[in-house]
C-alpha cells in the first residue's frame, strides 16, 4: 500500500487511467499518514479535484461530492438556497427521472445523504465496494452535477418539506430558534448571520428561476471535490472518474468576496420568550476562522473548558453552582471567522444573569493558563478523537472532503495533532484573553413564554 | 455462498461473566461495553429511576476518590467513560487510547465495586435529573416519545420513563440505592465486549483484573412485564401552547427478538416505512410534502416486545390529514399487505446494507452483544441476510397481518390541543381522543 501512494507509483496511475479513458488526469499530491492509511489528490483537465483514499480495512465504499457553496453565498434577501438546493439535487435529470436515483441507491443498500451549512454542500453515499457500486455512483453523480431538472409540482411538494424541516428545527425548537437569533446579533453584515434552512419568509417565497440560476452559478466541476475512500483500487477508480466527470465543462465561477465583519466593540444581548421550562443561556464570542492557528489553541482550550465532568464549565455551573442541569461548549469550524458558542441548560429556578456572569468567570480565568493536568488531558483526548474519526472510510472521507474543499488541502485531516503541538501556555492565554472579552459577546437568553 | 467476514468474534466466559472480543488493530485504540441486565425493568414499583441513578453514580466518586479525583484520572488518560440505562440493560461504555486501556478499565473496576454513594452526590444528581427531565418537556421529538411509551404501556412497569418518574425519583433513598448497588453489581450478570486494538488474550486478563473486586452471586431475577388489553384507536394529544408542527407517532405493539416471527416483521416493517422510497415515506413526503421525517421503526433484537413505530412531524394545519393517511395505510398493510415487488425490494436494500451495518469492529461490537444479551450466540450476527433471504413474501404479509393487522393503535400528538382536538373527534368519531398538558408527571 504504502508503495502505490508514492508519488511515483501515484503519477503512473494517474498516467494509466488517462490512456483508459482519454481524459488528461493530473497528479497532484499524496499524504501517507501511516502504512495501511494515506490519501491523494488529482485533477481533472475541467477543474474537478478527486480525492482517493484506499482503506481496505472493510469492503466499503465513502463515496462524497463536495461543492464549495454554503448559505454564505445566498443573497441575504433569497436565504435557504443553498440547502432548498441540496434536497432538490434528489429530484431528477433528463437521464435519471425523479426517483431514480433514491430507488437505485436504496437496491444497493447505500447509505444516502446530504448537507448544507454556511461554507460548503455536500452529497455522500456509502455501499458495497464494487466496480458496479462505483460506477453507478458516478454515472448517478456526474449527470447530477449539471442535469438537474425541476418541474413546478416538485419544486413546490419539496419546499414544503423544507418548510416543516425548519417548523421542526427553528420554529418549534427552542434551542433552534435560539440560535438562530443568536447568529442574527452576533453577525451584523457577514452572512452568517442568515440562517442556512432560510426564514420563513424566504421560504414562502422561494421562486424556481432563481435556484436553477445558483445551482448553475455554483454547481460545476471546477467548484467540486469527489472523494472516494474505502476498498478502491486506484487505476480503476481514477479511469472511472475521468470517464464518468471527464466531459463536464468547467464554468465561470464568479468571484465571491464576502462582507468583513467588524469586529465587535460593546456586548449584545437579547431576551426572547418561548415554550420552555427551563431557561436556555447561550453565550457567543467572534472566534478565528478554521485555518487560523489560534483555532487550534482554542480547540485545546475547550478540551479544558467543555469536555467531561471535570471540565471548568460542567463542575462549575453543574456541580459547584447548582445553576445548570447540562453545559456544553461549540466552537464552529467556519473558513471566516466563526462563533465560540458556550450553550447551557439552565435549572428552573437558576437567575440567567448568574449564568452569564459564572461563563464569563470561568473564561476570564482561563487567562491564568492551564494546569498540567488540563494540559494532558487535551493532548490524550485530542489523539483520541483523532484515531476516532479515522476509524472507517466513512470518517475519513468527510474531512477530507471538508478540508480540501474548503482550502484545497486534504491532508489537513491527517496533520491535525501537528496543530496542536507547540502552543504554549502564552499562546493560549493570549487566545482567551482576546477572543472571550466581554466586548466581543453576544448572550441570547430564552425564558419561559408568559413570565 | 458469501464469504466470511473478515473480524471473528471471540466469546470467552471469565470468572462467570461473558466477554467478547472483536480484534482491530488499525488504530491505537478500544472500545469497550460492560453491561447489566435487566435494566431500568429490575426498578421495584416506587423507585423508577433507581438503575439509571445508580449508574451514575457509580461515576461520580469511590471509597478511595471522591468525584473529582476520579474525574482528574480519568479524563487526564483522555479516556470517555459513561453509563446509560434503558428498559432491557444498564450499560457502561467507554474508548481509550490502546496505552490507556489497562487505567481506564482500572476507574471502572473500582467505580463498580466501591462506589462512594455520598449523600451530597446523591442529592446532588437527583436534583440534575429532576432538571433535566424538566428540560426534556422543552423539545418535543423528546415529549412524543415520553408520552408514546406511557399511552402504550398504560400502567405497566414499561410505561414507566427509564430516567425515572419526578415523583419517585425524588423519594430515592441511599439505602435503596446501596440495596440495589449489591444486588446488581456481581460479576455472573455481566457481559462485556471490546473493540479495537486488543487481543482476546490481553482482554482476558484485563477483564479478570476488572471482575476481581465483585462479588460472585447470581444476578436479581428477570422481571417479566405484561402488555396491556388491547383498546381502539386512541388518540392521545400532548397539548402544548402556540405550535405550528405536531409530532406525530403512531404505535402498534410488535414481537420481541426471540419471537419466531420477529425477521419477517422487521422485514415488512422496513418495505412499508423503512426507506426513502418506501409507501409511507413516498405518501408522506415525496407526495404531499407533509413531513421532513416520515419513518416506520422496529427493533428486531428487542429482548422485550418492542413496537413498531411511526414517526413523522407535519405542520399542525396537515396532522390530522397525515394521521389519517398513516392509519389508512397501516390498515392496508393489515389487510392486503404488501406487493411483492416493494418486499423485494426492501429485501434488496437489507441485504446489500447489512454489509456495512457490521462493516468494523465499532459497528460489530453493539451487533454482537445485543445477540449475546439476546440469548443467542454472538455469531448470529453474521446469519442476518440468511435469515432475511428466507422470508418469502407470503410469510411477511402473513406476519403483517397477524399481528398489525388487529392491533390497536396507538396516536400521540405533541401540539397545541385547540387546533387538533375538534377536527380528531370529527375524522375520527369512534377514537377515544384524550389531551394532557405536556408538563404532566412532573409535579408542577
């Protein structure tokens, strides 16, 4: 294995299958992370970067295509594009009619799904790896990446779907609504600070021209990754992919530059009413962006804060306080600057104000530095986490498909605990002190309606 | 013939207790499970709750360590230790790094056999748990299916919330939960499964070491609920101010996993509401665009019966269309049943998905011990697509309409009783429709 991913043996492969399929493929870059575990990077001559990790731990096949299109690309007037788009992407092309494709992949036995946040979109199938899996997935794939075909009565039953998907997870969820108001103060100009399943009101008047015009804005083979990690050999997989993705034509994707958002200089906060019996308390501070190296220090930093019964937040709101029955901590992995969210459940009785003020407490000690301990208990849990998320091609294949999609490097997913080595104490201190600032919060506040 | 799978599993007694080993070595890491039965099932009438907070306090500080020192040794190996507690087991599970694994498995030797059971940890969780339970009336995916399980089992010990009633919950005493401590914690009931990096033999020795301090007795008897009597439709609706959605469920008693018939209803149950493509999904969602979920569930490696379930979430203007819809289509799956060519299908789809169902050592792990806990060989695992192959579509819609086919449903909707409850008794006359208030069984 760890000869086939030499860079040698990569750029013959990628010569081998160009001959078998007529299709220029270009090697670019591979990455072993251990003997049986590593990933390449090649391109096709239309733009589309394919991302191929042998892992033949199990006869499974991950199998994702990312495109580099989220919410944040939406006009803040027309929001939930982006995600209205990726459930239409089930619907229909010219070669494979409506339901095709679901009945197709539910005979294999696949694993289906998609997603859509403020960065990125993506589409992922998980099945038997065999030469006829693969090659349906890409026939499936490549015809949808730019056939998407949608007629009114199906446009109209799927927005209604996507209408009860946000009464669901915003309009009749508390934590949901919340965050999503919680977003919409902390943002003032950035467009995250729109909601990614799009307002109500957008949804209600969400018009057909205008998606078909996104999806062929961003929808092209220069704006994707495919990523197929799993029981694959190399040579074959790469003749398919280029035989199958090979023809598509690149596109003019436009420039996209993305507001700046200010950086915050005086606290927010806002109180709203819903249907709870328990106050929830978010607390939201401007974080760096994924990329940044004090991102790292910050997930080191929340190993420390969120992360078992012994962290800083869960022994003092939960145990010492008595004001919370559950704390957790998110720090969002966005490619410009994001949120560090700090959510807690609060008891009944527990004074809201007291849980900002017991957050904030513990965030402004962070300052002081870490203990030992805590240190060790962030490198272990970190590695662990690591070796979690590479315990089968479906994991693997996800940050891949993130990181290369999102910054054109895959092989971030390997060099994570690289990241994380050589903070010092300095470094982190000087993280917290400058991201958890009192000027640089938003706290949104949900009570009981009718109080 | 297909071929064999590449993991084998390892099935070991030690000391009188199970293990089960599943070797990976791809990565430096295990996973590991150790669990009790029965679970919540094994509560005396009074003390629901008392399993699921005996577990964790059991977490929560030993003779030798209160909860901090514990936690500190804990989490600096960066090992994650947790327990749960459902109906049928009460589980530990956890993952350590490989180099961790003998410490980690240390805590837990010790936190089961010496548990501190201090009365300010006592107080301390039960008034978490009350919280929380208070905090669960919040999301209402969680209150359907609190109210689902209590509308099914109607004054049975299974109608009974696994996390414990608020009522009795805040009765516990730590004589009861010391009482329980003795009773349940012997090494006889317990079975255990690893995963990872690990050999049987390493496991072995480990589980010995882990066993030691535990006393030998045989486990508390198995407790042996019983079903309802059967009723008409009823329609319980969960009233909750100013909702816009409704989440629906729909549930029928099903089979427990030992039952003959348990394969081919599994079976039909996944043709009719297992898949994207299913009728009820298609109905649901594809066509009327009623629902982002429209699901039908069932467990098939239940030890208890399990129910089949339907589950679905429309907008409060489309639920009592879509519950009728739902029973019109259960009632057509008593009746007729299901065309060959969607049980063939749904057999398709089981049989080139199981696959990667048990595709690693993490995925074989809980697979493996539900057939152990089952009372089957661990291996049975592996005979699912025989199983599945051998039912013809004549059995399935036999098995539908045996025991689907009568029985009653029962209707939970989580939503604002004003808008539901006039149009329910008008599509449905002959339905007994009954509302609660969503904070019932929480003593406000």
């Amino acid at each position: 294995m760890s000869s086939l991913l030499s860079a040698h043996a990569l750029t013959e492969a990628a010569a081998s299958a160009s001959r078998d399929s007529h299709v220029a493929i270009q090697f670019e870059h591979s990455f072993q992370y251990n003997p049986s575990l590593g990933a390449s990077r090649f391109r096709l001559p239309n733009g589309l970067r394919l991302v191929l990790m042998p892992d033949h731990r199990a006869s499974v096949l991950a199998y994702q295509t990312w495109f580099k299109v989220g919410s944040r690309d939406e006009d803040p007037n027309a929001t939930g594009m982006a995600h209205f788009l990726e459930h239409l992407m089930f619907k229909g092309t010219a070669k494979h009619p409506l339901g095709e494709l679901d009945r197709e992949m539910e005979r294999r036995g696949a694993q289906t799904n998609a997603a859509t946040w403020v960065d990125w979109t993506f589409y992922t199938q998980t099945l038997a790896a065999t030469r006829d899996n693969l090659q349906t997935l890409i026939d499936f794939e490549a015809d949808r990446m730019i056939g998407l075909q949608l007629d009114a009565k199906t446009f109209a039953s799927e927005l209604e779907v996507v209408k009860n998907e946000r009464r669901m997870s915003v309009d009749n969820s508390p934590s949901g609504a919340l965050s999503e108001a919680v977003y919409r103060t902390a943002y003032t100009v950035h467009p995250y600070r729109s909601p990614t399943i799009g307002s109500a009101a957008h949804l209600e008047a969400m018009q057909r021209e205008r998606v078909e015009a996104f999806y062929k804005t961003f929808y092209a083979p220069n704006n994707a990754v495919v990523v197929a990690a799993g029981a694959i050999d190399v040579v074959e997989t790469l003749t398919l992919l280029a035989q199958g993705y090979g023809k598509l034509e690149a596109q003019t994707l436009p420039v996209r530059a993305y507001p700046v958002e200010p950086r915050q200089i005086a606290s927010r906060q806002f109180t709203r009413r819903d249907q709870v019996l328990t106050p929830i308390v978010v607390l939201a501070f401007h974080a760096p962006p994924q990329l940044s190296p004090d991102f790292a220090a910050l997930e080191i930093v929340s190993e420390v804060l969120a992360v078992g019964d012994n962290a800083r937040l869960y022994r003092r709101l939960v145990t010492d306080e008595g004001l919370a029955s559950d704390v957790s901590a998110v720090l969002v992995p966005f490619a410009d600057p994001g949120l560090y969210e700090v959510v807690v459940s609060g008891r009944e009785e527990a004074d809201p104000e007291a849980i900002v003020a017991a957050v904030q407490d513990e965030l402004n000690k962070l300052a002081q530095g870490l203990t030992q301990s805590e240190r060790q208990k962030a490198a272990n849990g970190l590695e662990l986490s690591l070796y979690d998320g590479l315990k089968d091609a479906e994991g693997c294949a996800e940050p891949l498909g993130h990181y290369e999609a999102n910054y054109g490097d895959y092989s971030l997913m390997f060099t994570a605990l690289g990241r994380y080595e050589g903070k010092t104490a300095e470094d982190l201190a000087r993280v917290c002190r400058e991201v958890f600032r009192v000027e640089n919060r938003t706290v949104g506040i949900t009570l009981k309606a009718g109080e | 013939m297909s071929t064999p799978h590449p993991l084998a599993i390892a099935r070991r007694q030690v000391d009188g207790a199970t293990l089960l080993v599943i070797e990976d070595h791809s990565l430096p890491i295990v996973r590991f499970v150790v669990t009790l039965c029965p679970g919540t099932l094994a509560d005396p009438v009074g003390q629901s709750g008392l399993t699921r907070t005996l577990m964790e306090l059991t977490l929560r500080g030993t003779e030798a360590r209160d909860r901090y020192v514990f936690n500190a040794a804990l989490e600096e190996l960066g090992s994650h230790l947790s327990s749960a507690a459902s109906m049928e087991i009460a589980l530990y599970r956890g993952i350590s790094l490989k180099r961790h694994l003998p410490q980690t498995l240390a805590l837990l030797s010790e936190a089961m056999a010496t548990p501190a059971l201090a009365p300010d940890e006592i107080e301390g969780l039960l008034e978490e748990m009350i919280e929380g339970l208070k905090g669960d009336r919040d999301d209402d995916d969680t209150v359907a299916e609190l109210f689902l399980r209590k509308a099914l089992y109607r004054n049975t010990l299974l109608a009974r919330s696994p996390q414990g009633e608020v009522p009795e919950l805040a009765r516990l005493t730590r004589d009861a939960l010391k009482q329980a401590h003795q009773s349940r914690f012997v090494k006889s009931g317990l079975v255990l499964a690893l995963a990872g990096d690990i050999t049987p033999d390493e496991a072995t020795a480990l589980t010995r070491e882990l066993l030691a301090p535990l006393p030998t007795e045989a486990a508390i008897p198995k407790l042996v609920p019983t079903r309802p009597e059967s009723a008409p439709l009823e329609i319980l609706v969960v009233d909750k101010p100013e909702r816009t959605q409704v989440q629906l469920r729909v549930g029928l008693h099903g089979l427990p996993g030992h039952h003959p018939d348990v394969m081919a209803l599994w079976l039909g149950s996944m043709a009719f509401g297992g898949t994207f493509t299913s009728p009820l999904t298609h109905e649901v969602r594809d066509v009327r665009g009623w629902s982002y979920t429209a699901h039908a569930g069932f467990d098939r490696l239940s030890r208890l019966p399990a129910p089949m379930v339907l589950r679905t979430a429309p907008a409060s203007h489309d639920a009592v269309a879509c519950l009728a819809l739902e029973l019109e289509l259960l009632q057509g799956l008593g009746e007729r049943g299901l065309g060959p060519e969607t049980i063939d299908f749904a057999r398709s789809y089981v049989l080139n998905r199981y696959p990667l169902e048990i595709a690693t050592a993490t995925d074989l792990l809980m697979g493996a011990l539900r057939y152990e806990l089952l009372g089957r060989p661990p291996e049975a695992v592996f005979e699912v697509p025989a199983l599945v192959s051998a039912q013809s579509v004549g059995q399935v819609n036999q098995v539908l309409a045996a025991h689907l086919g009568q029985a009653h449903r029962t209707v939970v909707m989580v939503g604002t009783a004003s808008e539901l409850l006039g149009p329910l008794k008008e599509r449905f006359p002959t339905a007994k429709v009954a509302s609660v208030d969503f904070r019932e069984g929480l003593g406000l």
